[in-house]
C-alpha cells in the first residue's frame, strides 16, 4: 500500500478488506445530507431544497 492515499481510497480499502459493505449506503447518506446542506446555504436552488424537508 503507498503512504500518500486519499481519504476516499483508505475508506475504499477499508471497505474492501473488512467486507463492512453495510457501511456504504450510511456514507452516501452523509455525502448526500453534506451537498444539501452547502447547496442550502448558498443557492438559488434553496427554496427548492426546503420544500423538501
């Protein structure tokens, strides 16, 4: 393994080897959570975004 890896590919590896493919749909749930909440705050798709919720 290199030293210099992204954060994206030490979760891939970690995923990889500790067969814990329960964790991904909790990640993209965050990932997701994560855009609406930078899109919320400074878009002019924010209004849309609060219908939502």
């Amino acid at each position: 393994m290199s030293k210099n890896k992204s954060l994206l590919g030490e979760l891939w590896d970690f995923l990889k080897v500790r067969k814990a493919w329960w964790l991904t749909p909790i990640i993209l749930m965050l990932i997701l959570v994560g855009i609406l909440i930078i899109f919320g705050q400074s878009s002019a798709v924010s209004p849309f975004i609060y219908a939502l919720f």
